[in-house]
C-alpha cells in the first residue's frame, strides 16, 4: 500500500487485522487531515472499521493506527502513549516523513498501487 504527500510517495505494510482488511478495501482514498499535538495527523473515516484497540506504550515514527472506530492517525514522530489503538500498518521507511506532512493540514493519498 502506498501513502502519497505532495510529490512524496510512502511504502506502507498493513498489519495482518481485520481493520486494516477493511481500510485496504476502501481504497483509494484521499482525505485532509489534521495536525495534533506536532506529532500526528488525524482524520475521521468515511466509515467506521473493527477496532481491536491495545496501548502500544511505545508509539513510532510511521505508525498508521486507528483512535476509536472511526479516526485513521499517521503518526511522524516516536514518543510514549498512554492511549488505545487498533494498529493499521507502518511505514516501511519514515525517513521524510515528518517533513512531508509538514505544519498544519495534509491532503494524503492511500492507495493500492
């Protein structure tokens, strides 16, 4: 699965969930998401997905979890977090990541292909 920023293009590996079955199977889809707290983007789903949500206690740079049933994150930054999640994927490689998605909003493309 691929996350396209601007002109920057993110290899993603799905996690073997049910959520992430069905995140893959809305796609394509692109969405304008939200900056919180200088770390994450955060956008709500055209649907809601099964959540199975755990605390990772450890969040990483490239992280693609779900908040709810409903909220798709991309996390860029790694830090400690008391919060649930149900994981979605990662990014293979979040070298640039942080400054691809950049201050403020980001209009993000998931795609298959």
């Amino acid at each position: 699965m691929w996350m396209i920023i601007g002109e920057h293009r993110f290899a993603i590996t799905l996690a073997d969930t049910e959520a992430a079955r069905e995140f893959a199977a809305m796609l394509p889809l692109t969405i304008n998401m939200s900056d919180l707290n200088d770390n994450e983007k955060h956008a709500q789903l055209p649907r809601a997905l099964p959540s199975n949500a755990s605390r990772p206690k450890t969040i990483r740079n490239g992280d693609l979890m779900l908040y709810g049933s409903s909220t798709l994150v991309v996390f860029y930054l790694s830090f400690n977090s008391s919060y649930s999640y149900t994981r979605l994927g990662h990014v293979d490689d979040p070298d640039g990541l942080a400054q691809a998605l950049g201050p403020g909003d980001a209009n993000i493309t998931f795609s298959k292909n």
